[in-house]
C-alpha cells in the first residue's frame, strides 16, 4: 500500500472493500426496484438490514466514531479510507452504521450531549435501533449564511417552545426515525454566534409535521427522504437542550470538521467507482472501427480524472491528519476546500461516465445517474461551493490583513 | 428588434411568447402533479389539450414547417425564434404541434412519404391526432456509429419482416402514438450508406412490444416515454417502404438538420428562462449582508451566460440561414456545432441557475433539475457531443487533405 | 460566401485578403529580425513602407473609416471582415492606415475635432504620414476606473497646463510619431463623468518627456513601442482642447465603440491563422505511428476551437450591424461582450497551437508566442475582462432593478 | 508544520527560504537589466556569484542529491520542500547548485558514470565549477516519441562518431558549460528501447557547435540560454560513452523521476509566490470604490488557487514518498501527473496574477510574464502535457486489459 495506515487499519479496510463489492453493489438493482415498487409501504429491504446486522456482529460498526469505547477507534485519517471504500454505493454507509446525518448527530451527542442524553439517545444510534435527522436548513432564508435563521427556542417557564419550518431534513422519512436536532434562535442580542440553541426533538411529538418529502431530480431517496418539517408550537423540557443556551453555532462548528472528510472521502470513492465504470464501458464497445477509449479525447479524461481523483484524495487525507493532530480548528481552510473539491470531482466524473455510456448513461437501470445527482446536490448540502470558497478566501488574506493592521 | 425577421414572424413570435409565458408556464406546476400521479392511467391532461386546440384553432400550428401548404411557410431561420420561445418550458412544443420527434418524422414523411403513405399518416400528424415515434437507437451496440446497427428489414415475397431492438424511442407512451419509423439493415452487401431501410409500422400491429420505459434521472417523462421496442418477425406489405430499400440512410441525413437547429434553438431559450431565474432568485435572497447576485462572482457567471447564449444563438441562426439559402449539404459542420454547443449551454446554465437557488435548486417543486436533466440527455440524443466534434473536425481538415491529395 | 456582404466590400476584402497572405505574411521573419538589431537606430522598414504606399496608391487605405469622403465608406459590418483579414499578421493593420490607436484617434478627430483640428492633425494622419499615441491610463492607479485618473488639465489664462504620468501610451516610440491625445482631470467637482478633459498634445513639445519603453514580455512593440510617459507642466494653447472641457468621458466612450470589433475581428483573424498553423502541423508531424492530429484530443480541440472561432465572430458581425443601424448606445452589453470573447479566444488558440508544435512552439522564430502574449495583452488593453464582465452584468440586471423601483 | 518532516530538513528549509526571500528576490531586477545590456559580454552577475559561493560554504549545496557523501542527504520528500522554496525565483536554483539540468546531469553521472567519469566530470560539477546541458530534443522530429530520434551515435573502431541536430540544449551558453550528455540512435535493429546510448561530449570539441541560441517569449534566458546544436563527425574515445551501448533509454527514464519532482514543486513555488502578489495588488488597488480583491469573482480566484496550489503539492509529496520508499518504477502515473498539473497551475497561477496587475502585468519590470511564460515552457519540456497523458492513461487502463488477456 502506498499509503501509511496501521495494520489494523489496513485489515478493516480490507474487509469493508470486500463487503461492498462482494455484497452491497450486487444489491443495488434490487434494492432500487425495491424503493420504487409503489406498494412497499414504508418497508426497509430485509437484503439490507440483514447485511446490517452482520456487520454490526463482526465489528464493521461504527467505524467512523474515534472513540474506542464507544466506536471503532480509528483516527480520522484511518477512517477516511474506509469512507472512500463506504463511498463507492450509495447503499454502504448504512450498513456499517455510517451514514449522514447519523454520524454527525451520533458526533454531537458524544461530545456535547450529557450522560442523561447520551443514555437516552446515543445508545440507540450507536445501536443502530434508531434513525436521526439534523433539522437546521430553511426554505424561506439563504440558510447558507446561518444568521438568517428564522425558527425559534423560546423559554417558557421550565419549557422550551419551538417554532419554524426545516427542510432538507434528511433521513426525516425512515420508519425508524427517532430524532431530531433542532437548530433554532434563542435570542436576538448578544454575539450572533450566541444567538442559536440546538435541543433534542423526539420525531413524534405533539407540533412536529412533516410536511412533504422533497424530490431530487426525480429521487424521494428513500427510505431516508429529505423532509420539509413544520415545528409548530413544540413544547419540551429544558433538559432537551444540547450543552445550553446559545450554544448552537459552537456544536454546528464541531459537527462539520470530520462529516466533510466522510462526505469527502465517499464522493472520492464515488469517483473512483465511476471511473472505473467508464473505462469498462471504453474497452467493451465499439464504434468506428475502433474501441470507444481509443476515440477521440476519452484517454485524457480518464488521465484528468486520474489526476483529480488522486489529488482530491490527498487532500481529504492530509486534512484528517490536520484534523487528527491538530483539532479541527487548523483546519479550517482545508475542510472547506474538501468539501468543494470532492463535490465537484463527483459531479464531474460521473459526467463524463453518463457520456462514454451513451443512451445507457442516463438510464436509470445504472446508477451513474444517481451518483450524478448526488454529486450535484453534495455541492450544495452544507453549504454551497460559493460559501466555501468565500471562507478559503477570506482564511488566505487573514495574515495579509493582520499584517497591516 | 435587433435581428432580421418578417413582420409576418414577428407577429407570430410575439403570439408564441405570449402563449408561453400567460398560459403554458404556469400550467407546469399542475401538470408535474398529474403526470406523478400513480392513478393518472396515462390520461392526458385536458387544460394542456385544451391549449392545443386553441393553437390549432388560431392558426399558431405546425409552424416548423417551411411548406406553406401543410406547415406555417416559415424559414428555418424564422422559426428558429418561435422554437426559443418554445424552449421556455418543456410543455411548450405540444402546444404547437412542434415537439420531437414528431416533427422531425412530419418532415420525413413529407420529403419522403409518397402520396398514400402521407394520407395515412402525414394527415393525421399534422392535425394532431396521432403522435408518432422514431426506432434506430439500439441498447447493445454503439448506435453513434449507425453502421454498427444490429436490426434488420428483411424482403419474404411481397412481405417486410421486421427484427431488432430499439430503445430511446420517444413519445412511445403517448396515448395517441399510433406510428412508429423503424430504421434496420436491409443489406449486408453493397455501399455502407445503402444497407438500410426506413419502415413505417402501426405502432399496434403484432410483434411490437414495448418492454419498459426508461427512467431518466428518476423521470419517465410522461406522457411521452422513451421505450425498449422489440420487433419481433413484424410482418408489413412492401407499401411500409420509405423511398426504397437502401435509402435509410439518406432520409435519416435529410431528417436531421432543421431538427437541430429546433433542438439548439429550444436549448437557448431554456437558457434564457433559466438566466432569468438565476437573475431573479439573485436579486430575491439576502446573504452576508448583501444581495446573493452581489456575493462572489455570481456577477461573473451572469456575463458568462450571457456571453455564451448571444453566441449560441447567433450560431444557430447562421445555420439556419445557410440551410435557408443553400441546403443541409453546406451546413454540416455548422449543424453538428449548434447540437453541442446549445446542449452544453443549457446544462450549465442550469447547474449555475441551480447553485444560486441553494436547496430548492435541487427540489423538483421548481423545473431547474429538468432542465439540468434535459441538457444533459440532449449532449447525448442524435449523437454524444464527441461524434459531433469529430465530425467538425473531419470537416475543418477536408480541404487540408485534399490539398495533400 | 455565407455571409451577407455588398460586392464592392466582397471585393476591397479579398484584395485585403490576398495582399496579407501574398505579401505582408512572408514578410514577417525579416521585420522581426530587423527589430531585434541592436544598431536598427529606429528605422522603419523599408519593404514595410513600400506596400504601405501600395496600399495607399490602390485605394486599400483607411478602410476603417465609414466616413466615404474622408475614409472607405463601408459600414462596420464590411469593415469588420477586412479587419479580420488584417488580424491574419501583426503587421497587416499599418499597411492599409488601419492599426491602433491612430484609427481610434482619427475617429476622434473625425467625430469630435473642430476644422482647424482636423487641418492640423487628421490630415496627415489620414495620409499615414504622421502617427499618434493616446494617453489614458496610468501607471499609480487602477485605470480601469477611469475615475480614479489622477493627470490633471488645468486653466491658465489662455493656457492649458497638463501634468501627470500616463503609460501604455502605444505608439509613442514610432519615428513618425507626432500627436498624443492626452485625457486629464479638468475638475474635482460636478458629475462625476464631467470632471475630464481631452487635449491634443504635439509630441515633440516641452515638458512631455518618454520615461521608457515597456517590455511585453520580451517584446517591445518596436516600431510602435508602449511608454511611461512625463507631462510636466506642459502648456499649450486652450485651441488644443478637444470639444470642450469635461468633454473627456463622451470622447473616450464614442471612441470605443468601432475600435473594438476592430481589435475583436483582428483577434479572430488570428485565430483563423492559429487554428491553420496548428492543423499544419498536426498534419505535418508523425509520433507514436500517427500524426500528431489524430492523438489524444487534438481532434476535439480543433473541433472546439471551430464552435468558438464561429461564434465569435458571428457576435462581432452582430454588434457592428447593431452600432451600424441603431448606433453604439444600443450595443454597449454586446461591444463589451466582444473584447472579452475575441482576446481569450485569441490567447486559447494561441496556446494550443504553441502545444501542438511542441518546442517550436515557443521559440520566436514562429509568430506562435507573439500571437500568445499578443492575445494575453489584449485581455487587458481598454480594460480588463472583469470590468468588462462587470459592464454587461450591470446591463443585464437593469431591466430587472428598473422594474422594482 | 502542518507535514511530517525532520528536524534537519526543517532548517535547512528555513535557511532556503530566507536566503529566496531576503538575498535573492531582491536581488531579481538587477539581475534582470544586467542580462538585457547589451555590452554585457557573457559576464556572469558577480552579486550572484557571491551568493552561490557564500551558499557553498554554508552547506546549503547540492540539497537535491540524495546522496550522503556526494550530496545534502536529503530524501526526494525532503528536498521536495527546498525545491518549493527555490522555485519562488526563477534565479534561486543555481544558488543552491541545484538548477536543472545539471541536477540531472549530475544523478546521470552519480548512478550511471563510472568512476573515470565521475572524477572527470561529476567531481566539478558538484563543486559549481562547470555546468552543463542536455542535448536529446530534435528539431526535425516530434522528440516527445523518443523513438523518432534521428541523431546517431556509430562505432567507427575505437572511437564513436556523433551526428545530428539537437534544440532546447539548456545551459548551453553559461559562460562556465563544458560538458553534454548528448544521446543518439546507435542501432536500427534490436528492441527499440536498445536502440540508443548516451555519450558524454565536452562543450568545446571539434564538430560542436552551437548554431544559435533560442529566443523564448522575447527571452534568451541568459545566461543559461536553449541552444540549437550541431553535432557534426564528432569524434570521442569510446570511454565517452554511458553505461554501454544502447544504454540509452534506460538512463533516460531513471534520469526523470526525481528531475520532475523538482520541476514540478519549483513550479508550485513559483504558484505560490505569484499568489502571494496576487493578494497584496488586490489589497493595494481601489477601483469601483472597492478593493480590488472584493470586486468580481477574485476571491474566488484567490480560494481556486489555494486548493490547486495544496492538491498539487500533495501529489509532489506523494510521488516524491513513493520514490523515497519503492523506487521511481512504481510511482510512472504519478510522476507524469505532477509534470503536467505543477506546470498548468503556475501557467494559470501567472495568467490570474497578470490581470489582477493590470497593465503592469505584462510590463517585465515585473517578474510575472517570465513566470507566466516559464509555466507555459514547462508544459513542453520533458514532453508536453499530452504525452503525459498518455502515459497516465495506459498506465490506468493496464491492469483492465492484463485482466483481459
């Protein structure tokens, strides 16, 4: 291996790339029909929750918790191959209890929930019983700068009153949902990073509605779904509420840091997997005479990709060790370039695919469409590329700016 | 106006964008709801009918029809601005009796058909009353290359026997689709362009079948539907000849090139709606203090777009006039350019329209992923862009070869 | 021809085409030699000076001057073609009278200078026997906001005293050199495109002092030259103001307008000759048991830069028939659109066809380089891209802006 | 540090940049007037000079060999990052004894010289004493396919005798050249990688004789200068040759590895530099009322670049770790992607940089047209960027067409 990673390590990986090739992928055509069938109510693929179960036994599970009580213990940078391996279906991070928004939520209960929380929440996810969502976007503001949130954390007396509308509340819609982290305002004075409360919503209960789940490019993506949820008027006890008032910036800071390495690193994986299938697709068939990866410029995009993909690669891994050495706080440009880079190489790659397949390409029966897609909304989902591009910025000219000071 | 055009154009022009933006745009939220609709049973929809007939009614029909008998007696330079007024929304062509691949079939069977097969079925297109579909692309070859065509048409006494697969034929879901132009090897001998045939077969008749529909992008684009078609030992008299044996070649050459510039034409008026939205949404939302067209370089991206639409149009509407003036034969290159370059135009018009709407840019409550999604297919229909650019390229070096000759 | 052109302007331009190809084109080995002689002592070229009289003698002179007593009398639209045919050869323009600035300056004197002006000085411009240099931009400020212009014109009695150092005065360093238009700050108060003065400057007159020759990469321009040019206390008769003062701004803008499909075409005509260059070559070289056209993209490239050389120039076509008809109020989005397309295409060209040759293709015995750092400059002469995109942003969004007011 | 890297190569690195930043740098304009004087006779700077003899005593000397007795020590990782810190002046390289190509030259010699060579030439070349060039390129042939070398190498009894036109020789006119490695076609028949050897020729040997320097972008490059050079019945001792005969390629290949790694994180030096003055002109000028660096879509430019700029040095870092640890032969891809994304980053770097400055961006009173053009060479040099492609390519599609076999 090219790459310095413990045996341990190593071992993990081995075995995570093996389920997902061996087992996940070959599912995915059923596990589409599946979804599709307009009959399924609600149901969860036995396939699929079977392969779950296996890998919580043989201890592929909860690889991305850095804790080794709690999960795998590996550092951010073992992980991160694990994730890139995650990334090649969009079937796999659940399996190994590993996907978004669980893993972030799991991330914020650990570090800033209390014992009472953890027991009451944590656990379950660890678990894998329960389901969560991160409700903090909003349809009606540009969410992508936080201090236009709308919604509300009211105190009333020894009760929190919540109200507001979410929307790009993912994974709102699965039947073992349970949870929901709300993100609203809490006050209207003070610091503006002090002015947001994050509490912990039971998904039934009284004012909680989801409105509509929302289509992506043809896609509800269940069993997730991305929800619009109403919070009407919500009433729980203060004990709800994540580390205190005015505490919610803070935690959403915390919650970004190693969730972009893991959103990084399975867009990477996407692309190799891509990447992979457009240059099958260049060897198989034929058109003037010569095989398709010999026409025209096709070997300089596989050589582009090539170059993009391992470059982005590096680039998530060197911000895990930053990450890993440093604290998150080192690294901020760097996860704000992840981000971007990852993205855009998913939507790219996947591009580029669609067109070597032709008319198969942009037929569902693949998934490169599906991927596509993805690619396209990760460069929206926390946060637009422009908004990333605007924190590089201004991080570049800070010591310039300092300087003159 | 800035451009050349009849007053007779005009007036229509101004007609069409009226009809488009009054009455067809805002029929497309209620028209997405219903073709979603899991009980639709394939029903049209009766106020997009009910504009059709006012269409027809008031002389605002068949207008891609340079002919001033069957069609409007435009140019394909004048028509080229009703079909950006078309392109605003993808409802629009029905409306006029101007969608794919109806017209493009109207025009074979006008060119091509002789007297009794444009009774049959030239009559009805044109009024509308039956829609029609076209079968040459094939799933299991590299259709780009049309050489690499596997169905076949075969003479049995006074009997055409059809076989083959098809796939990408569109509009064969439609409940008035009762035509279907069916291309297939007649020869396996002979000059490469005289091996095949054009066959029209009731798209009713024994061994058709359509297998699926496929899904693109999580869309079926009802009513229209692109279908696998197995013909299967499909037996028709000799009259289902078009032309002749040999001659599928040149009427598929012959279909293409006004088709093209109807194609482009429509992708820039796309474009345009979505420049428009982009703009809209751009000035509507506030972020960081400022309105979301003043952040970053969305300014830059919106001289872009508009840089890139003039020139595309300009680009379409030379080619239009070439083909006005002097016939497809002097426009080859141009034709093949126009297809790219309005495809690509519009995808990323629409993936920067979609950047700048942040989470409802990916919502299918607005039509920004359709046309993203549409873009997209149109790099691949009639050919991927790399077949295109070859043949620019082909083109450019002739006279360098010639010369060397 | 596929373009609509009268046959007088047909047959002035094939004349020009024939003239650059047959004469000017072979000539430029020899000129770029005798540039570069250390002990040229500021001589022109004979041969050079010989086909300027050619052209002179046959009516080929001064084709850019609508105007049909004083100049050719085609439209911008005819000019624009022999524009495009003098881009072919950095050399061509001063053959027939028709190279930057002294164009832009005649149009100046033609449009905005009283008789005595123009007996003094368009005269023998017009000839070609004096050249002239314009003086806008500065070397302390971004001259790109022209307000910020710090050079002053100031009253004196019956005098004007000009100060201020002024760069990329192009021309300045020519033998024949005689008049510099000088644009100052006449007034720190009223509207803010009122505060500006233009004043035609003898460049042999005390006080105005060539500090030196700027270097473009490499190059200086001989025997144009770009210089850093002194005012110092220079004091001329007020009879040297152009209209009148605060006149500066409406000068500098009507200037504009022409010179830049002038500037645009001549970049397109470049490329023309890049495109050739790189498919000779392409065609000329073998490696890898193929010529180097048919590796990798070339194909794709030549293809690309065909879509991009066309459109291009359709929308420079455009904008000179719309100044042409309507004037240059109307085309002020479509002006700016062409100086940004036409020079990054040019430079792009350039550099793919400095690829293709591989090290020939930076060594200066091929004009490859001088078209590359030509295209480059060009990209910031009147302006950088960026403010240029800033203008047609600004154009597109006021009709939006308008309608909320 | 953010990198892993040891004590000793951290000062080191640190005296590196001091001495780029605070002796070299400044010392770039006097150096550049001196080599454009006209009497300047050959003369090598002698503020240079001094640097390079005070950098010699100080041990900051021959870094890039990785050879403890003959060189620094250093690691390719290593060096890697005093290559970045020299790239930052086109001047810094030679200071440090480390310029290209008498690095190569001197790994030639270190790993393939025998003990006679070495003491003949290696020995003077480490002590800065000589320099030298590398004569492989040809003018007549697309050198990027080896295989169409056309200059011969022929046994002739004891001696060889050289023919042939080479180009691009670097280095060739320092004043203190005294030795080529010229490489030849020595057989016809055999596998074609056996087919050439490498000879070592004194600069000043009979049948030598450098026809005329290059002229790049306006540029010699004194005092290296690119030579094209004739090697006319050159005669030499057979102990002049390399290894033996048909030793050619196999030198060739194991000359670049490392050399590229140079190459490419000196471009990413000069990235970063250009960079730098990319922030500091936007935070100087005002245009629009605003900072530069505020307007359009410059941060957004600046946040491009910093994630270009980290992905390419983490790939340099990569590569150069895989070398270090497993030999050149397993690290081909990515020695081929750094040549190309190191060389396209500074060129696209320099062209961002030049617009941010304006006019004064392609004035050469600034350093950034020679790094602009420096970028673009380097897209040439050592074969241009698609030949590497091609190899990327091959390399990736090889393990899918062994799976085939």
């Amino acid at each position: 291996m090219l790459y310095d990673l413990s045996d341990r390590a190593q071992q993990v990986l081995a075995r995570v790339q093996a389920r997902v090739e061996d087992a996940i992928i070959p599912l995915e055509p059923a596990f589409a029909a599946a979804m599709k069938s307009p009959d399924r109510s609600w149901a969860l693929m036995p396939e699929l929750e079977a392969l779950k179960h296996q890998s919580q036994k043989e201890g592929l599970w909860n690889l991305f918790l850095p804790d080794p009580e709690r999960g795998a213990g590996f550092s951010n940078y073992e992980y991160a191959f694990m994730a890139e391996a995650m990334g090649r279906s969009l079937l796999a991070p659940e399996v190994f209890n590993c996907n978004a928004p669980d893993t972030g939520n799991m991330e914020v209960l650990h570090h800033y929930g209390n014992a009472e929380q953890q027991a009451q929440w944590l656990t379950l996810l660890l678990k894998g019983e329960i389901r969560s969502a991160f409700c903090m976007t909003e349809p009606d503001v540009a969410s992508s700068d936080a201090t236009n949130m709308q919604a509300t954390v009211r105190l009333d007396g020894n009760e929190l009153v919540l109200n507001g509308r979410k929307w790009w509340s993912t994974g709102v819609a699965h039947p073992n949902c349970e949870l929901l982290i709300f993100m609203g305002r809490s006050s209207d004075t003070g610091h503006r990073h002090r002015q947001h409360s994050m509490v912990l919503v039971p998904k039934n209960h009284p004012g909680v509605r989801v409105e509509r789940l929302l289509s992506v490019f043809g896609s509800e993506h269940l069993p997730y779904g991305h929800g619009v949820v109403e919070f009407n008027q919500v009433r729980l006890p203060k004990t709800a509420l994540l580390v205190g008032e005015g505490a919610g910036f803070e935690i959403a800071q915390g919650r970004l840091g190693p969730g972009r390495i893991h959103h990084a690193m399975r867009a990477i994986g996407a692309a190799e997997r891509l990447l992979k299938m457009m240059i099958e697709r260049g060897l198989e068939r034929q058109a003037f005479g010569k095989q398709l990866i010999d026409l025209g410029g096709n070997r300089e995009r596989i050589a582009n990709h090539r170059m993009a993909i391992n470059q982005a690669r590096l680039l998530c891994l060197h911000t895990a060790r930053i990450i890993d050495k440093h604290g998150v706080r080192k690294a901020l440009s760097e996860v704000a370039q992840i981000k971007i880079v990852a993205a855009n190489l998913m939507q790219q790659v996947a591009d580029d695919a669609i067109q070597m397949y032709g008319g198969a390409g942009v037929d569902d029966a693949l998934p490169l469409g599906e991927f596509w897609a993805a690619g396209r909304v990760l460069r929206l989902a926390d946060g637009p590329d422009e908004v990333h591009r605007g924190t590089i910025a201004k991080l570049e000219l800070k010591p310039y700016l300092d300087a003159r000071k």
